[in-house]
C-alpha cells in the first residue's frame, strides 16, 4: 500500500512537466494504479477477522415458597386474666425516605434524584416495555405499566461501570433490598440480561487491531436479542425462568434499568417485574413489629399462610482483588446474603393470627410469633377485606436484634385460581448499635 502511494505521489510530480501525449499515457497509468489500490483495500477488508461479542446469559428470578401455619387445637388452657398494666401499643411510622442513590449532585433531592433515573435512556426504556407487552398480550395477558421504582436502573448503572452480570450490586446487595430501600411497596422479580465486551475480553480478542473486526452492539441491539432469547431460548440455561417471569399474570408493572458504560462496548439491563394487588408498609421500633397491607385490586384475599421474616446479614463489597465482581452465583434466594442456601434456611420467624378464646396452636415453634393485632377493614362485604394490620412483639426472637436486613414476605390468594402468591416482600434494615 505505501509503495503504491509513494508512486502515486512521484508520478503527480512528474506529471506537472510532461506533454499531453505524455500525460495521456500517465492518466491511464493513473487509472490502473488506483484500481490496484481498491482491490487490495477490499481484499484488506475482507481478511479481517471477525469476533462476535460475548453472549450475555441472562440469570433467573427462585421464586420463594409458603411456610405452612401450624394447625389450631382447642385445648383446656383457660382465659388469660385481665391485668392493669396494659400492653404497650406499638407506635406504627411511616417507613423513612431512603438516602439519595448514584447522586452526583450533592443540590439534588432525593426525589430529584429518583426522577433522574427514572427519566434516563426513555426510548430504550419505552422499547423494552413495548417488546414485553406485545409477548404479554399475545399470551392473553394484561399488559405491563412503566414503575416509578429506581431500583432496576440503580443496577443498570452499577453493572455497565463494573461491567459484570449478577443479580447482586458489587456492595453486595440483592434486587428486593435495593427496591425496598428505594420506596418499594409490594415486591420485586428480576430478570438479568446485562451484556456486551468488559474491557479484558476486549484487550484478550486484540479487538484494536485492524485486521479483527470485533463486533460491538448498540444497547438497542442487546435489548432485541436478550428479550428474544430470554423468551425463545430459555429452558436449556433457566428452565423458562425469565420467560416465566415476563409472562407471570400476577404483575401489574415493570420497571427497567438501561445503561452503558463510558466505551459504549458493555450495557447493563435489568426488569424489575411488580405487583401491585397488595402495598404495604413496614415499621420496626422497640421490638415491635407493626405492618399495614392495602388490598389495592381486590382480586385476592390476605391468605392463611403465616407471615414470613428472612435475614440477611447487612451487605458487604464483594469484589475480588482485582476488584471485579466474582458472578459466582445465576440466582439468587430470600436471606443467605451473598450465597446460595437451602429454602427456609434464614427463615428467623413467622407471625401467626391470634386464635379465639379457648383455641391455641399446638404444635408452635421456637420461631413462631402469635400477633398482638391482627385486623382487617372492609368497606364491602361482598369483597375481600381492604386493609389488613398488624402488630407483633418480637423481643422472643433473639435474632432480630442482630444487625442486617430482614425481609417480610406475605402471600395473597387469588380468588380465581385459588392459589396462593407472594405479593409483599420488602426489607427494614437494623444498623449496628
């Protein structure tokens, strides 16, 4: 190529003191040494290796499993008496607003910040949302409304600058601690499907040679082949998970995470699939438990399953020494921190509803706590109650004064189906002392 240029450029010398017969012959010398060059250009070209962009894998959502409610027996236990000393009324708060997340304006408000997010990369958002949707009502579903938790583009965020897919964050929390720290009120079921070059496969594939072409995809283009294959080729790697969880009928929103990283060759993408049947809110203060549930669609009643507390220790940066995130684990489970355990292997305690006079539980456990309060509202008889509270007093369970994160799940079931679904799992947080 450079001979040919060098040539090229003597010949234009020469050709500014030639005759016109001369330059004839030239301008067809001209001819033939361009000619030359295209050719070796295209042949150039062609020899160009060609690597395809790593496959992203996207990582399944376990869905949690009911602790059964121990069987009431009418026993000869008489009436407990009356006392004047008064059990202390829990005061029920209001669950406080998170601190700000990715804030890189220290002016911002919180709320600033969450609009932020919310608002960032909307057309690949809209596009996510509109290939979810048309899968749902081909299927027969309803379709999905865009939420206004943070929490899916917070790990969007995290996953395209630390390049890795997983459904922890590098400091070592899970999906439903991140939405219920960020103002979630019902629960959260991630599908992963973060994707692209990190920057070692990039080096490793020589991709900055010019003789390998390594192929970079758009986000747009990780959105359309992660959607397709999460939903035409997921039984090999997930058993149907992902296809699963976009198809469940009991959500009512998505929310969902785009981001790429400064080089543009890695994107991280995450759905943060929602309820929305029951809200809830949750405060813990001087050993009392005190939770409020709202029956927002009515189409469920609050089940007879007991309610369910999970620990989690409190989070830790799990990168490895090279601080890169370690993507040990494709799924994730209620408690265990960052580990995969067996089901109700953190499971601290369950809250029972109090019996009638008369009547106890006869086969309780050392983890089971009868509820001070259990009461519903309705405002229609012919419906399921509206409003469900409930106070419990937790000083028997020791473990709960430990410091980490404990998760509430609570199931609803569906008066069509008859089944029963978790439709609350949000966390509260005790911080060391």
């Amino acid at each position: 190529m450079r001979i040919f240029l060098s040539i090229l450029f003597a010949s234009m010398i020469v050709l500014l003191g030639c005759s016109s017969s001369q330059s004839s012959d030239f301008e067809a010398q001209l001819k033939i040494a361009n000619a030359e060059l295209t050719a070796i250009a295209i042949v150039s070209e062609a020899n160009k290796q060609i690597v395809p962009e790593p496959t992203a894998t996207a990582t399944p959502t376990p869905e949690p499993t009911a602790t059964s409610t121990p069987e009431p027996t009418v026993t000869s236990t008489p009436e407990p008496t009356v006392t004047s000393t008064p059990t202390p009324e829990p005061t029920v708060t209001s669950t406080p607003t998170p601190e700000p997340v990715l804030v890189n304006n220290s002016e911002l408000t919180y709320e600033e910040v969450v609009e932020k997010l919310l608002n960032k990369n909307m057309e690949l958002k809209l596009l996510a949302l509109n290939l979810i949707n048309a899968d749902r009502l081909r299927a027969g579903l309803n379709k999905l409304e865009l939420g206004t938790n943070p929490a899916a583009q917070i790990h969007a965020e995290d996953s395209a600058k630390n390049e890795y897919l997983s459904h922890w964050m590098l400091n070592g929390e899970k999906p439903y601690q991140v939405y219920s720290r960020t103002g979630g009120d019902s629960y959260v079921a991630e599908n992963g499907a973060s994707g692209g070059w990190t920057k070692e496969e990039y080096e490793d594939k020589n991709c900055d040679s010019t003789l390998i072409n390594c192929h970079i995809k758009t986000a747009e283009e990780l959105i359309y082949i992660q959607h397709d294959s999460m939903m035409n080729d997921d039984l090999i790697c997930c058993n149907n998970s992902h296809r699963d969880n976009i198809l469940n009928p009991s959500h009512l929103k998505v929310n969902i995470g785009i981001e790429s990283n400064d080089s543009g060759r890695f994107h991280g993408f995450y759905q943060h699939f929602e309820g929305g049947h029951f809200t809830g809110n949750l405060s813990y203060k001087n050993d009392y438990l005190s939770i409020v549930i709202n029956n927002i669609t009515q189409e469920y009643k609050f089940s007879e399953f007991s309610i369910a507390i999970y620990y989690d220790p409190l989070p830790e940066n799990i990168a490895d020494e090279e601080g890169k995130h370690p993507e040990k684990f494709d799924s994730y489970g209620v408690g265990c921190g960052y580990a995969i355990c067996e089901k109700n292997e953190n499971l601290i305690a369950s809250i029972l509803e109090p019996l009638p006079p008369n009547i106890s539980y006869s086969d309780l456990e050392s983890t089971d706590v009868i509820a001070s309060k259990w009461q519903t509202i309705s405002s229609n008889s012919l419906l399921p109650p509206d409003k469900l509270t409930i106070q419990a007093n937790m000083s028997n369970i020791k473990a709960i004064r430990n410091p980490g994160i404990y998760t509430v799940l609570i199931w609803g079931d569906n008066l069509e189906t008859g089944e029963s679904e978790v439709l609350i799992e949000l966390s509260f947080i005790m911080e060391p002392k």
